[in-house]
C-alpha cells in the first residue's frame, strides 16, 4: 500500500484554526485551558497530549515585498511528523506505539504503560504525555478515517487546502511544483522542510513549504531520530564485551597454568 501523509503549504494558512478543532472534535482531544498565551495568537502554545494540531503566528518586523510594508505574518499548522526513522517507535518497550499499513505512527492507548521512553526520542517534541493518566498520546492521521477512505479531519476541515493529504510521493511532486511557482514569483525564500529521504529521520510523513528558516517556526533545522546510532553502539559493545571477555579467560588460564 502507498504511504500516506500531509503536505503543509504555510504560503496559504490563513491562521483560521479550523484544523485544531477539527482534530479535537473527531478525536475527542481534551481542551487545552483556554489560556492566553501573550503570544501573538497563539493559545496553544505547541504540540502536547492535548494539542494533536497547533497552529503558530509569527510576526514578523521586517521588509516584505512592499516596499511600505515592515510586517509579516507567518501562519502554519504544526503536526506529527510519522518519521520514517520514528524515535518514539524504536524506545517504545510495549508495542503501544506501532507503524501502520499507511507508513504512518499510531499509538494505542490500551496499551501504554506510561513509562515516558518515547518522549525525549522524538526529535521534535511532538509526543507527549497527559497529566491525568501519564500515558502518551500524538496525532494518529486519523487512522480510523483512512482506513474508511476519508481523508483526515483536519485536511478535511482545511478552507484553503493548506492541508492536504495523499500519497506522500505525490504530495512531495506537487510541493516541489509550488516551490518553484512561488520562487519564481519573487518568494526566495520558499524552501521545503521534512521532505527529504535524505535527513536526520529519512524523511517525514508530514512535511511542510516554509517561507523562513525551520527555527522561525518553531522546528528543529537539523532534526536527528536520537536512536539512529543505535545499531553501531551495539556493535562497538559487543566489541568491546568481547574484548573484556577475552582478557578475562585470558587471565584465568594464566593463573591456572601457574
């Protein structure tokens, strides 16, 4: 089956929320507080147990295309990434946290123990746990809606398509085609972020067009899985145990020969 995932175009998020309350209501997500943040707004904040989907303002004061102009809005919804390298996935002791048949990460709270190893493994921050009951929850791509044929709620909710959701080797065709339009429209700055096979987690199922640096939003510039290294540590401490194993038999014999 094709590996499913989202496209972010932040170029035409008009902030409108619509895609957190989507999440929530589909997904039965608790509410957040209700807090004001102070940040622009923002009462959200970031990703968290109870924020599956977080949409940032940023404001900018800073030259724009016009020439008048000394502030920008920078407007994107955050998501989990369902790294192909999934940190969360390789610490996770239970198999709470599985890789479904659409190449995307789910977490089954069934079967959470609450044990928190998942959460300084993922390089974004995404994955978080709930005061309540300690166990982890994190955007599912709403597994239960795909595997009916429907797209994601919040795709689904989307008023101007900055969302989109589909095979991901298609969205990353179609984003490269909306970063050359906008490029070639004066947005130097457009750039891809998550997409690449290539990156520190190999890639992002949901992966997004910026029109700034990743640090702007918010996103690590060089995320990296933290159990990547994994299988060469286990070899140098296999080497290394066998090395200390070897010496020892070593000086066992020499002191029976003696």
């Amino acid at each position: 089956m094709s590996r499913m995932g989202f496209f972010t175009d932040t170029s035409i998020c008009i902030g409108c929320k619509a895609c957190e309350v989507a999440c929530k209501e589909w997904n039965s997500v608790p509410d957040d507080g209700f807090d004001l943040l102070g940040m622009s707004f923002d009462n959200t904040g970031m990703l968290s147990a109870n924020s599956w989907r977080h949409v940032a303002f940023i404001e900018q004061s800073k030259p724009v295309a016009q020439p008048d102009a000394h502030v920008r809005w920078l407007m994107s919804s955050d998501v989990c990434k369902h790294c192909t390298h999934a940190g969360c996935l390789d610490v996770c002791p239970t198999g709470s946290l599985f890789r479904t048949e659409f190449g995307t990460v789910v977490v089954q709270e069934d079967i959470c123990n609450g044990c928190g190893y998942c959460v300084p493994a993922c390089p974004y921050g995404v994955i978080d746990r709930r005061e309540d009951d300690g166990r982890v929850w994190k955007c599912t791509l709403c597994y239960d809606r795909i595997g009916d044929g429907l797209e994601p709620a919040c795709a689904k909710a989307c008023p101007t398509d900055s969302i989109q959701f589909g095979d991901l080797d298609e969205l990353r065709e179609r984003a490269q085609g909306r970063v050359d339009e906008l490029v070639n429209a004066g947005v130097v700055d457009a750039r891809l972020y998550g997409e690449s096979p290539d990156d520190g987690v190999g890639g992002a199922g949901a992966f997004f067009l910026l029109l700034d640096d990743p640090e702007v939003y918010g996103l690590p510039p060089d995320p990296v899985v933290p159990t990547r290294d994994l299988p060469s540590m286990w070899r140098h401490a296999a080497a290394a145990a066998g090395v200390f194993l070897g010496l020892g038999v070593a000086a066992f014999a020499g002191r029976r020969s003696r």
